[in-house]
C-alpha cells in the first residue's frame, strides 16, 4: 500500500485485488488506479480481474 497516498492526493479512486501469493502463502496485492471521478471503471476492472485470476485468498497462519 505504498502508492496509497499518491492516489488519494490527486483524487483519483483506486482499488486492490489479490493477484497471487508468496511462497509464504501472503496475499499479493494489484493496484489499479482510475481518473478523477471514474470510480466505475476501477470497481469493473477489479471486478474483471478477481474473475480472471479466480483466486481464493485464504488468511495465512500467523500462529
């Protein structure tokens, strides 16, 4: 989430899907970033991609 703040600064809606998982079985995570006032074309894309990864992310065990 370091690119974040870059998003909310300009005002530009933004949105993250899970894209895979490390060796250690942590979420990675894709950020998709929009034009001012295009939220609806973020939340379709993420939507998009959460389909085409078809990915379960499970919690890892932090025990």
């Amino acid at each position: 989430f370091r690119f974040t703040p870059l998003a909310n600064l300009t005002r530009r809606p933004a949105g993250t899907v899970c894209c895979g998982f490390s060796s250690e079985g942590v979420p990675i995570g894709l950020q998709v970033v929009g034009h001012q006032l295009d939220d609806l074309t973020v939340l379709e894309t993420l939507a998009v991609l959460e389909d085409l990864l078809a990915l379960n992310p499970i919690a890892p065990d932090l025990a």
